[in-house]
C-alpha cells in the first residue's frame, strides 16, 4: 500500500510560489525539490506534499497534454483544515496580503462548516475549513 500522497501543481514562478506559501506559514523540504524548476511544500501533521514545478518542468511529466487554464475554471479545489474561525480568517487575509485573490468572504456553510476560498497566485484554488463535528449532521 503507497505511503505518501503528493500533489503536483504547474506554477510560473517557483519563487514567487515559494513566497506567496511561506506568508501564509507553510514550509518546505528541500530534500524533493529545492531549486530553480521545483519546490516542495510540506501541509499538515502527515506531511503531504504539494511539488510546485515551474510549468516547463510540469509539462515533461504530462507530456501531450495541454495546462489548465486557471482564469476559466478550477481544475481542482484544495482543501486545507483550520482549527478555529479566527484562523480561517486569518489565513484568508493572509493569503490576499500575500498577492493572492478571493471574492468569497469567510462564511458559515450548511450550519457546520466555516470556510474561504481564495487563489494562488497562479490561479489554483483552495479553500480552508474549519468544521464543528458537534454540529455534523448524521446520516
């Protein structure tokens, strides 16, 4: 059974990502990818790691197929936990000090969950969470 998950995401500027990540407290290893074409970022308590390639390195990888275009869609929502509220806020304000963007204030979703979305720099989206599971529903 694998062990480790990682994430592979296409970014223009490796360092500018490195950047933007760092402001919101995330950290990176450089045993994966410490240079001028990669960067590992390292989230949560399990170490799941998001490899940020530069997007001529990333395509080597998918060879023929083409990057999504991030200004016309999602390609995929990344999800991160918060422990509290204050720190969904938090976190969202920090993204959008750090150059990030969010039209989605912090808010109360389907009386349980509290979250924001906002995008990187490169346009990929996330959405950080805190939820209550005193007030999950049950099913």
């Amino acid at each position: 059974m694998t062990k480790q998950f990682w994430i592979n995401l296409p970014v223009k500027d490796v360092n500018v990502s490195k950047e933007f990540f760092s402001k919101l407290g995330f950290r990176f290893n450089s045993q994966f990818g410490n240079g001028p074409n990669s960067a590992a970022m390292q989230i949560g308590e399990k170490d799941v790691t998001v490899m940020l390639f530069d997007e001529p390195t990333f395509k080597g990888f998918v060879e023929n197929c083409g990057l999504a275009d991030t200004a016309k869609g999602v390609e995929v929502l990344l999800s991160i936990d918060a422990e509290s509220k204050e720190e969904v806020d938090q976190l969202a304000q920090k993204a959008i000090e750090a150059g990030g963007k969010s039209n989605h204030s912090p808010r109360e979703m389907d009386g349980w969950m509290y979250g924001c979305l906002f995008t990187d720099p490169d346009g990929h989206s996330w959405n950080v969470l805190h939820m209550d599971m005193s007030k999950m529903p049950r099913g």
